[in-house]
C-alpha cells in the first residue's frame, strides 16, 4: 500500500480522490489517500527492448512480465540490462521517468578498453546520441 500526501493537491482544486489513485478511507488522516498500486521490479535483460509491442528481432518486455496494465517507469537500452521499474501509477511513473523532475538515478557500466579523466569528462558533459544529447551527469570511476 502506498500514502499519498494529497491535501495539496484535493484543496488546490488540482486532482480528485479518483484522479491521485486512491479511495478516501474513514480513519485515516485527511491528509492522506489509501491508494493501491503496481509496482514491479524486473532485471532486463540484456538484448530486451523497453515496450510492450513485439519488435522484429528483439525480445520485448512482454515477453518478460505478464502483469497487465504497467508501464516502465524509464528505460534502459536493449543493450542494457539491468533494474527496471514498472508500474500502474502514472504520478509515480511520469515522476520517476520525465527529465523536469530530476530524479536522481545511478548506473553501473562496463566498458572496454581504460577509463581515464578524459573519458570521464566527456561523459559528464553529455553525450550526443545522434538524436538527442544526453543531460551533463557525474560521471566517476568505480
């Protein structure tokens, strides 16, 4: 079970009990929501592309989770693997994966060859991807 804060949001005229998720619950503090959710945690694979569509080549996360109605909270390239979260909750998903929220996310890679300062600032600055360059970062030898 998770607890909303929604006071904010029900008094500011923004949401609705039905809109934040929840059932207001006799008993509970006016405060707080009684909501109930999904919230899986799948280690993706490597090769595996982050949507629910089957793709030509590639596996998909349907063929990973079979709980119906979440979405990944973020995404990892197929190249990746590794911790991918996926809910129902679109408040928490949009929070987790939409850059204006600037959650803090920490990731692990293994690369060939030396990592030297160089590499590391260039990481740090961004990277062009081609279609887009990614946000600068902290980037640190582990």
């Amino acid at each position: 079970m998770l607890y909303y804060p929604a006071l904010d949001y029900l008094t500011a005229g923004q949401a609705s009990c039905r809109d934040l998720g929840g059932i207001a619950r006799p008993g509970l503090h006016r405060d707080f929501i009684h909501c109930s959710m999904t919230l899986l945690a799948l280690n993706k694979p490597f090769g595996t592309i982050c949507q629910f569509s089957p793709h030509e080549t590639r596996a998909s996360l349907a063929d990973w989770v079979k709980a119906p109605g979440v979405y990944p909270a973020g995404r990892l390239d197929s190249d990746s693997e590794g911790l991918l979260l996926l809910t129902d909750d679109g408040a928490l998903q949009a929070r987790i994966a939409e850059p204006r929220h600037k959650l803090v996310k920490r990731y692990w890679a293994q690369v060939e060859g030396a990592v030297d300062a160089a590499a590391l600032g260039k990481l740090a600055r961004g990277v062009d991807l081609g279609d887009y360059v990614t946000q600068p970062c902290r980037a640190d030898y582990v």
